[in-house]
C-alpha cells in the first residue's frame, strides 16, 4: 500500500530521523502546534512513522510546493504565526538563503499516531 501511495515520487534525499531535529520545532510537534515541515528535499515516503520523544506521528502528504505558495494557514500548520514570521525564522537559520517565490521545496504532512 505504501509503495502505491509513493509511485511518482523521486527517492528520498534523506531520512525520516532527519526532518525535524530542531528542538523547538520537536516541542512544537509534540505540543500539536506543528503538523507540517518543509524541506528542499523529500525525507519521508506516504505512510512512514516518524519518532519524537517516543511518541509516533505518520506521514500523511508529501508533495512539492513553491514558496511564493506558502499561506499564512500554511504557516501556521509549521507552528508558526503567519508566513512572514515563517519566512524571517527560516532565513535566519540559513544566513545568506535568498528567499526566491519560484524556489520549490517539499512539504511533508503528519498527524499523531493514536496508541
């Protein structure tokens, strides 16, 4: 099931382990207050389980986007006010990144997993 879900997606760039390590986007996915990250490459296939602090969150979405697309509803899925406090935090985690509308990056989607 797995696989149909992921058939048309390139390869993971990287791992799951990998898609959230910032410790305070960690407090925020535990919190609830994130169920979304965007990275420039996939992390993650449709269906995979990604563990924080012993607690289990799935894979819901992977998909493609474009800054320039990026909503403030879309922010705040990533825990964050609104798409110009997104955009000013992730700029400063990568000093020197021009923030370029057409630049793609990958949305990976996830919701707790019920134990």
């Amino acid at each position: 099931m797995t696989e149909t879900l992921n058939s048309g997606l390139p390869p993971k760039t990287c791992s799951i382990e990998r898609l959230i390590t910032n410790k305070k986007d960690v407090e925020k996915v535990l919190a609830g207050k994130k169920t979304a990250t965007r990275r420039n490459g996939r992390y993650a296939d449709i269906g995979e389980i990604m563990v924080l602090e012993n607690r289990k969150f799935k894979v819901e979405h992977v998909y493609q986007q474009t800054l320039g697309e990026l909503t403030d509803e879309m922010a705040e899925q990533e825990g964050y006010e609104n798409a110009e406090v997104y955009k000013q935090t992730i700029l400063s985690f990568h000093p020197g990144m021009p923030w370029t509308p057409d630049m793609t990056v990958w949305v990976h989607e996830f919701s707790p997993v019920a134990e």
